[in-house]
C-alpha cells in the first residue's frame, strides 16, 4: 500500500487563513461576518479533491470499527446523565437502607467492629456494575429498532469487531459506574486501600464484560426492547440474591447451596469479598469467618480460578453472540 | 493506506473526487492525474474485475464501463416471488432509476444489489464484484441510503460521519476534509454538531446522503430517497442530487414511485410485479407512447366510455376518478368529442405523454391505481400526501 503525505491544494495556499477540514476551520468560516467569504471557502472545499480509498478488510481496521463502537458507548453515556444517576438508586437503597436496617440483627454473628455494610459491600458494588452492563447491552435492541443497527451490519468490517467494541464499551461505563460506588467506599468503613481498589476495579471489570457479553448475546436474538427488558429483569434479581452477596455460602441447605454455586455471580462476590475483608484489621480467623471461599464439595476453589471462571463465561457467551450476529442479514 | 489528498493544477471542476481504484490492496492505483474525468468506474489501464462487463464475455476497449450488470436475477419469499427474472445494466456515472409502485420488487432488488438479501437465482455485480460471493468488495464500493432513517439520534451530524468513516476504512488524514466536503454538499457544515435528533426529516435525509458519499462509492443507492418528505422538501432533496452528480464522479441507482423524480434520471426501469416491463430515457419513454392523454369527468362515466367505443372507437377506462383515454392528437380530438358525446362533460384535460402514461401504456394501469391495491396502506398514505 502506498502512504503519500497529503499535500494541500493551490486554492488552499491562496486562503492560508482557513484550512480546510479542521474544527476550527469550520468555527472561523461560520463566524465570518461576509457571508460572501463562507461562501467562497464551501465552494473551495467542495472542488477540493480529496482521494478516499475504502481498503480491504484488515485486523487493522477492524481494531479501528471495535474502537469506535466502543467511543460511541461512551460518547452516548457521557450524555445521559440520568441514567448514571438513577442506576446508583438501587445499589445504594441495599447498602444504606437494607445495610443499617439488618445491622442490628447481624450484629450478633458478625465479628466484633465488623459493620453489616461493610459485609454486603462487595455485593452491592456487584450490583451497581449489573445493571448498565445489561442496559448498555439493551442499546443494541435499541439500534435494531431505529436502523442504527443495520448502518453497522452493512458496513465491510467484520461483525466480530462490533460485537467485541460494544461489549467492551459496556464493560467500561458499567465499570465506570461501579467506580462512582466505589468512591463511596466510607458508607460501608471499607478502608480507601490502593491494592484492594486496584483489585476490585479489576474484579469489576471483569464482572461487566462477563454480564455486557450475556446482555449482546440475548440481544442479538430478542428484537423486541419490552421482551429484552422483561427477560433480564426477571434474570437479574436471581442472580444477585443467590451469588451470596447479604448472606455468608456456609451452612446453607442444600438445594440453595447448589444453586448459589451455579450463580456465575457468586464467582465475582466471592473474590471481592475476600478482597475486602483481607484489609479489614480483623483477626485471621474472623476473616475465615467472613469470607470462607466458594467450596465444590468441600474444595475451596481458588480466587485465581473463580475469575478465569467469569472470564471464560464472558468469552463464550461473547463468541455466541458473534455467531448469531454474523448469521443475520 | 493509500492516502492521496492530492489536486493536479489541470483538474477540472467536474472531478472532485478521486478515487484510488477498487484493487488498491492488489497495488493498483492510480498514477497522479489520470483521476478518470470521464466518470469511467474503473481507472484506467486496470482490468475490471471478473465479471464486470460481461461474465464470460469479452470486454472490449471501448465498451462502455458497467456500474451495475443484472442477469436474471430473482427473488422469492416463500411462495411469493419478489422478483421474477430481471436483466438490465447500468454505466458508470449514470442516474438509473427504478419506477414502480410499491411492491413491484423494487426495494427486494436494490437489496440484492446491496447484498442485503441473497438472490434466489440469477446473478448481478456491482462495481465489478459479484454480490454472492464479493459482499465485502461490494460494500466497500457502495454507498446506501435507505427508506428508514439509520442515524443515531444521540450523536451530531459530525459524530455519525466520523462512526461511518471509521468502519469502512477512510484514511485517518482524509476523514476530517472529506467530511467537511459531502457536509457542505448538502448544507449541513453549519449544523453539524447538533444532535441528530434536533433535525428535521429532510436534514436527516441530507446527513444521510452525505454519509452514503463518505466513503467516496462508486455506486451510491437511494431507496426512496424522498419518501415520506414534503413535495418542498423533496425538491430540495432533488437539488442536492443533482448537485452532487455535476460533483461526485459517481452512478446513482433509485428507487421511486413517484412520476416527477423518475424524471432526473438519465435511464428510468419500470417494474411492475417483479418484471422490468420498459427500460430507456424518459424522452424515449414518453415519446414511444406517441399520444396524448384526456382525462374527462362527466355525469355519467359507464354511459360516456359506452359511447366513445361506439362512435369513436376509443377505449377509455375510468383512473383517477375521471373517465381517460389516449389519442394521437388531444387538441384535435376535444371539439369531435363536444360535437358527438351526448353525456354530458364537466371537465376536459388534455397532457402530452408523461410518465404515467408511459407506466399505463406498458402495465395498463396508473402507479397510483396500482398502488391502491397495495398491502401497505401507510405507505399509500405517505405518498398520496407527499404528492401536489
């Protein structure tokens, strides 16, 4: 492929003022008071020759389509503000209301200096990241039923980019959004320790692919917004009540511990809270106590597996949603 | 990458855009300056891809270039069959458009060509490429615009350019020139980063086209363009197409069911229930009709159609409300009829051929009538208002 560096045209030399094609080009030509002069640089503009070649499909561009998809999320979350706001509402009710109001009756199972808040803390951080993955996901049912959708499926780039860049830019605002929860990590007395925010944002970035991977991959079957929306409403409430995230995983009765272990949810919970409680200044045995592990039948799985777990999830559930998308149109 | 912004000081202001061919990645481009002023798709010296002119034919030097080449090519959806075996072909830097009422195929065709929709049987190229088994080239090579709006609402004009131009390809250094250029195109530089959803529909249309041109097409679709505007709206819309075909070197294929835009094109195709029944240039159309059209409205329609067969040997039906027949002298003919016609008339009106009567002579019916019995009521009421 050829590179020739861009050379500018003689009628741009002769209005050195307004090069074309900047953003402030455009201020200075719409603030020119002779209309004459924007006038006269459109024109310009219009009879400048500007050679655009379309390049056949490269990882390079497709690296470029998953960037702007993922921008595009960003861009339209910076601009809805109310959404931010309004998806902080549920997770900080759980943590101040639910929080302080069982904080009596937990007083007694809970080591001493150790706040109830503190112990659904992980959870609601988990919860906060819940629900714009899944809605970042719901933009794409969304784009299906206002066209956007189809300027993207048509474009010559692989579907596999876009899937990848929304999934990604739902990660990252829904990551974004667990941050803002994070920052109020006093509500809960969670010590402001570097390593333990370093490690939780990982963990719930993690947590928000996984769950923006699942939402694109319900999304690229349901075409109707309602019917998405019914759907991972009455999935997200299950997930939350049964990853563990306001009771410990032991001494559970069997049929809710094995449903608890099923919960990919619990998989995230569980590391968070071993995160957090390993920078509390409690004794080791109370933190035994507060975060025993996630156990298969007696063995402890690792932190390390438990969030390869997650991820693997995320992957396969991402790549099914490739599937079906590249089969459409 | 190959980016060239480049202007020779000899060009001409009828080549604005210069394209680097459709094979840039094989490593033909186009040598400084020899930028095909004559609209020609393929740049000069490359052999069109396969198939471009003539699958297994022979392509020879002076043949004209094809920017579309259909060969029997139809559609069925289930039982129903969309399109029913069509040829036609299309030069470079022609306005083709494709005439129907709704339901004649048009749009089925116009996805295949799009490789939107895969073809039942039959075959087609675009830009050179076969849309079975070229999508990518296809798409590379074609701009669209479609009946239904595909912006984002919650991004600028600009924001919706820049998407476009990242996911197909254009050169870093080239976007922000280029989409200052098809902005200005269409009047919207001024406005471009406003929220989409602070435009009006016929802005929305504009944005449209100009992002269908980011990319710098060969082929540039427009499905509708103008349906569902207002008549002063779609005349604006029609402006800026014309505009852009003394600018872009560029074929444009439509769609339309409406009479007045045909009238743009350089070629019109007329379908009518998944054929092409005519295809040439509206003066060739009109002329192959060589009569003209009165449209009567009387007191009784069944008694006056009975008498012009008797007297006059006229067949006449009743469109549009009022009784209409064809002669090959209008003028001549009214005084004949006061003379002889004892139902009593109320209104006369006497047009040379237009295109609707292009559209009766060759499918024995008006568009509007032919819509009427469409299954897409909204759309008939869209199009009933968007017309005079």
């Amino acid at each position: 492929m050829t590179m020739a560096p861009q050379t500018r045209t003689a009628q741009d030399q002769t209005a050195p003022g307004q090069t074309a094609g900047t953003g402030t080009a455009g201020t200075e030509t719409a603030g020119t008071p002779a209309a004459g002069a924007a006038a006269r640089a459109a024109s310009r503009v219009l009879a400048e020759q500007i050679r655009v070649s379309v390049p056949e499909r490269s990882l390079q561009l497709d690296l470029r389509a998953v960037s702007i998809v993922w921008r595009r999320e960003l861009i339209r979350f910076r601009r809805d503000r109310l959404r931010a706001v309004t998806s902080l509402i549920q997770p900080l009710l759980f943590l101040l209301v639910l929080g302080t109001g069982l904080s009596s009756l937990a007083k007694g199972s809970l080591p001493p200096g150790v706040n109830f808040k503190t112990f659904i803390y992980p959870g609601v951080l988990a919860m906060s990241v819940m629900f714009t993955a899944i809605f970042s996901a719901a933009s794409i049912v969304w784009d299906r039923e206002f066209g956007f959708l189809r300027e993207m499926l048509v474009a010559p780039v692989s579907r596999s980019a876009i899937v990848v860049g929304k999934c990604l830019g739902g990660a990252t605002i829904a990551t974004f959004q667990g941050i803002v929860m994070l920052a109020l990590a006093w509500l809960a007395d969670v010590p402001y320790s570097p390593v333990l925010l370093i490690t939780l944002v990982g963990e719930l970035l993690l947590l928000a692919f996984t769950l923006t991977a699942f939402g694109v991959m319900m999304a690229a079957r349901i075409t109707q917004f309602q019917a998405f929306m019914a759907l991972t409403q009455m999935l997200v409430m299950p997930l939350f009540f049964l990853s563990g995230a306001l009771y410990p995983l032991k001494g559970l009765p069997g049929w809710l511990s094995v449903l608890t272990r099923i919960d990919p949810l619990t998989y995230v919970v569980g590391p968070m809270r071993h995160a957090v409680v390993a920078h509390l200044n409690i004794g080791p045995l109370a933190q035994r106590a507060l975060s025993p592990g996630i156990t298969w039948d007696g063995w402890t799985v690792p932190i390390w597996l438990s969030l390869v777990f997650i991820l693997a999830m995320g992957l396969i559930m991402m790549s099914i949603a490739i599937v079906t998308f590249s089969k459409t149109e | 990458m190959a980016v060239v912004a480049h202007t020779g000081p000899d060009a001409g202001p009828d080549d604005t855009v210069v394209r680097a061919g459709p094979d840039v990645s094989n490593g033909t481009v186009i040598p400084d300056g020899t930028a095909s002023p004559d609209g020609t798709v393929f740049p000069e010296g490359t052999v069109a891809p396969e198939g471009t002119v003539s699958p297994g034919g022979t392509v020879t030097p002076d043949s004209p270039r094809l920017a579309i080449r259909v060969s029997g090519l139809t559609k069925s959806y289930g039982e129903i069959e969309a399109v029913r075996g069509i040829d036609f072909e299309v030069k470079a830097g022609e306005t083709f458009g494709f005439l129907g009422p709704n339901g004649a195929g048009k749009s089925t065709t116009i996805k295949i060509l799009c490789t939107l929709a895969k073809p039942t049987s039959g075959d087609a190229w675009v830009a050179g490429r076969n849309v079975r088994t070229e999508r990518d080239a296809v798409r590379r090579n074609i701009g669209l615009v479609f009946q239904d709006t595909t912006l984002d609402n919650y991004l600028s004009g600009a924001q919706n350019l820049r998407f476009h131009a990242a996911l197909y390809g254009v050169p870093a250094a080239a976007v922000a020139p280029r989409m200052r250029q098809v902005l200005e195109m269409v009047g919207l530089w001024e406005r471009r980063d406003s929220l989409v959803m602070t435009y009006s529909g016929g802005m929305k249309r504009r944005l449209e086209i100009a992002r269908g041109l980011l990319h710098a097409p060969h082929v540039l679709f427009l499905d509708e363009p103008t349906v569902g505007l207002d008549p002063q709206t779609r005349s604006s819309i029609w402006e800026y197409i014309n505009d852009l075909k003394t600018r872009e070197d560029i074929t444009i294929f439509l769609t339309t069911h409406y009479m007045d835009e045909a009238e743009h094109c350089d070629r019109i195709a007329i379908i009518d229930h998944g054929k092409i029944v005519a295809i040439d240039t509206p003066e060739a159309l009109k002329a192959s009709v060589g009569k003209d059209r009165v449209q009567i409205q009387t007191e009784n329609d069944e008694a006056a159609i009975a008498e012009l067969a008797s007297a006059f040997g006229i067949e006449a039906g009743v469109h549009e409300g009022a009784v209409t027949f064809s002669v090959p002298s209008g003028e001549q003919f009214v005084p004949q009829l006061f003379a002889r016609l004892t139902v009593p008339v109320r209104t006369v009106s006497v047009s040379r051929p237009s295109l609707d009567d292009v559209f009766m002579n060759y499918t024995g019916t008006t568009i509007r009538d032919a819509e009427a019995t469409g299954s897409d009521a909204m759309r008939q009421m869209a199009a009933r208002l968007g017309r005079r």
